[in-house]
C-alpha cells in the first residue's frame, strides 16, 4: 500500500472538497511546496483548441505563451498528446529551431529546466496534462521522479477529476465501471482480506491482484488502494 505522508493528505482533502477553481489553484500551490518543486501545472486543452488550466508558472508566462500560440510548437504538449505514459521532458524532442527557442524562452520567464509531465484523456476529447517542473541538475531530477513518480501520476488523475467535476460549462465525466474481476477484488479488501487473501481466494497471482488494485484505483481516481475502497463503496460500486 502506498504511504501518504499526513501533509499530503491534508492537501488532498482540500482539493477533494474544492468546488471552484480558485481550489485548484490553491492545491497546485501547496502541491508545489510540499514537493519543493518551482511549479506545479495542471493544462487542459479541448478538441477545438481551447485551454484552460491553473497552476504555479507566471502570470507573464502564461500571457505570452497564449499570446504567441505556443500551444502548436511545445514539444511537451505534442509529445505527451503521442503518449498514454508519463513522460520526462528529456525523452521529448526538442531538436527543431522552435522548440529550442520555446525552451529558452521559457527558461527565461522562469520555468525550470526538467519536467515530468503526466498525460489524461477525459471525454468530449479533452486531452490534459499535470506537470511537475523543476530547475536542477539531471542527477538530482532522476532522484526526484523515481521517488515521487508513482504518487505523482495517481495526483494527476485524482486531479484532473476534480478539475472536470468544477470546470464551468462542462460535463462531468462518468466514472468508469470496475470489471466483475475488480469489483471482487476491492470486496475482498474492503471486508479487511490481506492480498495474499485475496489472491488465494480469486485463485489468481498476487502479480495479476496488483494489476486488478492498479486498474481499479485509475478507474476510480484514488490515491491509494483505503481511498479507491472508500470511493467504491460511496459509489456503490461495492457493497461489504
């Protein structure tokens, strides 16, 4: 089971009882320095091209990506859009003349030099990425997303549905059914079964477990596997 430390958690519970985007922001914000990070971005684009998004970069910087149409030459949202995995802004390419002036640019309005970038796509063709973005060395960066990277992708899920259940003039997603084989699962947890129990009871390997907990947890946009049973049994998806 993943541990969240009681910060985090504090922080979570607050953007799980957000009901505006001022909450997002604040969430982003406090994201941000928990994790000690420069920035901390959540950017949703529509199929028509639209943006919306909150998060830590400045104000300067957003004005100016929008204004000069960034949107159709960053190597971060063309790459990721190519992806369903997260991505370190490392592997993307920045070889063309645009995209390296973009890079400096950006550098220069302040944002970080390494990235991670999560990418989720949401009904209605929303596309949206939650990006964790950083100034320090690639050594130190590589420590970082390999400690942080499990927690950070569940984040960027659990955020991107509040930001759905919020967002003005949208409708909200409906949540994905659990399979018969999950729903099993997240029963026997709930009613107190460990995973070797659980496992033996499903005449399944641990290894396909974990697979059937991770798929569920997604579907559910939980952190961990106590909030994904918590989420399932307020849905009804469970009944114990």
């Amino acid at each position: 089971m993943v541990t969240i430390s009681p910060k985090l958690d504090q922080i979570l519970e607050a953007l799980e009882q957000a009901a505006t985007l001022e909450g997002l922001q604040t969430a982003s914000e406090a994201l941000r320095d928990h994790y000690g990070v420069n920035h901390i971005v959540y950017h949703w684009v529509d199929s028509a091209g639209d943006q919306y998004g909150c998060g830590t970069y400045s104000v300067a910087w957003q004005e100016r990506y929008l204004a000069q149409n960034y949107l159709r030459i960053d190597p971060v949202v063309s790459g990721c859009y190519q992806r369903f995995h997260p991505v370190d802004w490392k592997r993307l390419d920045w070889t063309s003349k645009a995209a390296r002036a973009l890079f400096l640019e950006a550098i220069e309005y302040g944002v970080g030099n390494q990235g991670f970038s999560v990418p989720i796509r949401g009904p209605n063709g929303q596309f949206a990425l939650f990006t964790v973005n950083h100034s320090c060395s690639d050594a130190e960066w590589e420590g970082f997303a390999e400690a942080n990277r499990r927690d950070l992708i569940l984040i960027a899920h659990y955020f991107n549905e509040k930001a759905l259940e919020i967002e003005p003039a949208r409708t909200p997603e409906i949540a994905q059914a659990l399979s018969p084989r999950e729903i099993d699962a997240m029963t026997l947890i709930a009613i107190g079964f460990s995973r070797a129990q659980v496992a033996q009871t499903l005449s399944i390997s641990e290894h396909t477990l974990r697979v059937y907990i991770e798929s569920a947890r997604f579907k559910l946009g939980a952190l961990n596997t106590t909030h994904a049973v918590a989420r399932a049994l307020s849905r009804g998806l469970i009944v114990v």
